[in-house]
C-alpha cells in the first residue's frame, strides 16, 4: 500500500482491519456452530477455545479499527455469517470447515501483511497470524484423528 495523505492512510488501515477482524468474528462463529455439535468433549473444549481466541482477535482489531476512526458502533456488533448450507455429518467434517475458514483468514492476514502498516499493528497481524497459522496445523491433526 502506498501511503498518501494520512486521512486515506488511515482509512485504509482501518478498512483492513475491519476486514481481518470480520473474517475472525466468521472464525469464531464457525468454531462455535463446530464445537455446539460436536461429539468428543475434548474437541469441543479445543473449538471453543479456538472460537474464544478468535472473539479476542476481532475485539482486537476493531478496537485499533475504531481509533483510526473505522468501524462505528453498527459494524461491531456480532453479525456471524450463516451456518454452511450442507451441514457437516461428523466430527471430521466440522473440524475440516473449521480448517478451510482458517486457511482463508491465513489469506487475509498474509495480504494485510505485505502492507505498509504501523508497527504496533503489524506486530499485533504477526501474532494474530501465527495463532491462526499453529491452529491450522492441530486442525489438521484433530480431523485425521476425528474420523
């Protein structure tokens, strides 16, 4: 990203991390609707740690939103995104959503990162990213052990 004036600088930081924090908010959403149906406790406390973590990183990311004047008080409330039109069968395919919603926020955070951002932020992305990036890999072990 190119940096112009610093009123479209902002903005665009701002609509980034709008951005990032809605792709966490359907994270959350989605180890949420995983973690309400599936059939192992310990899988379900590991989802819904996981859909916690995701709740910390949005709430994150729209408060730092908020201070470059982004989202207003509308865009922070809780919209999740529907539940998928095939509802998985199995443990296995709950956790393999869960990893392909992952895999799309890895996406997300890899574009944010090849911006110029302040370095507080991208600090705050690089973390974020290698939570996301460490839960991916335990998803892939929990969905071959989920059968």
């Amino acid at each position: 990203m190119s940096i112009g004036s610093p009123l479209s600088y902002r903005s665009l930081v701002a609509a980034t991390l709008s951005r990032l924090a809605r792709v966490c908010r359907e994270g959350e959403a989605r180890f949420r609707h995983a973690a309400d149906r599936a059939l192992v406790d310990a899988l379900r406390d590991v989802l819904l740690r996981w859909a916690r973590e995701r709740a910390r990183f949005a709430h994150e990311l729209e408060m730092e939103a908020n201070l470059l004047g982004g989202m207003g008080p509308m865009m922070e409330s809780r919209v999740f995104s529907h539940p998928p039109a095939i509802e998985p069968k199995c443990d296995k395919q709950r956790v393999d959503a869960c990893a392909a919603s992952e895999a799309d926020a890895l996406v997300e955070y890899e574009r944010a990162l090849r911006t110029t951002l302040p370095e507080e932020l991208e600090r705050l992305l690089r973390v974020q990213h290698a939570a996301i990036r460490e839960a991916m890999m335990r998803l892939d072990q929990v969905g071959r052990g989920a059968a």
